[in-house]
C-alpha cells in the first residue's frame, strides 16, 4: 500500500484553514457579544482587558496582569457607568469582576 503524501499534505492543509477560519469565527462572534465593552473602555484597556462572560448581571473580565487589574478596580464605578449607557434596563451590569 503506498501512501501519497502530497494527497494527505493537501488535506491537511484544508483542515487546518478550515480550523482557522472557525476559530476566527468563533473570536469575531465573541467581540461582538462583548461589543458594549469595547465601545465603553476603548481600544488601550480593550486590549488589556477582555470580558470571558457574563453571569446573572456580572461581567468577568480577563486582564493581563495584576497591575492593570488593580487600576480597572479602581476605576470600576467609572466603567460601569459607561457600560451601562447604552444597555436596555434587562442587559445592565451589575458588577464588573476583573481577574
């Protein structure tokens, strides 16, 4: 039985940019349920700061490190409020938890 490479190459590459393109996918849909974030904080702390879920009114947030984490808690109330802005009364945040 001989195996032809190049066939087995071909598909391999296929799977890996049809694998790319969901991952992209699945990344472009998760921005856009976050949409509100990003058009809130901006593009510098949306890049340091990304919103993972939100649960019963809480939003939980990934930053990358502690120093960024401690300044985003001190300005919570300040980001609520811009989050909150464009939210219809069932969507608002409740709680920000940055981790």
């Amino acid at each position: 039985m001989l195996i032809d490479f190049k066939e087995h190459r071909k598909k391999q590459t296929t799977l890996n940019a049809e694998i790319g393109e969901l991952i992209g996918a699945i990344k472009k849909q998760k921005k856009d349920r976050f949409d509100f974030w990003y058009q809130a904080v901006g593009e510098k702390i949306g890049k340091i700061a990304v919103p993972t879920f939100k649960k019963h009114g809480v939003l939980y947030v990934s930053v990358v490190n502690p120093v960024s984490r401690f300044e985003l808690t001190r300005m919570k109330q300040e980001i609520l409020e811009k989050v909150n802005i464009n939210l219809s009364e069932n969507k608002k945040i409740k709680d920000i938890i940055f981790k």
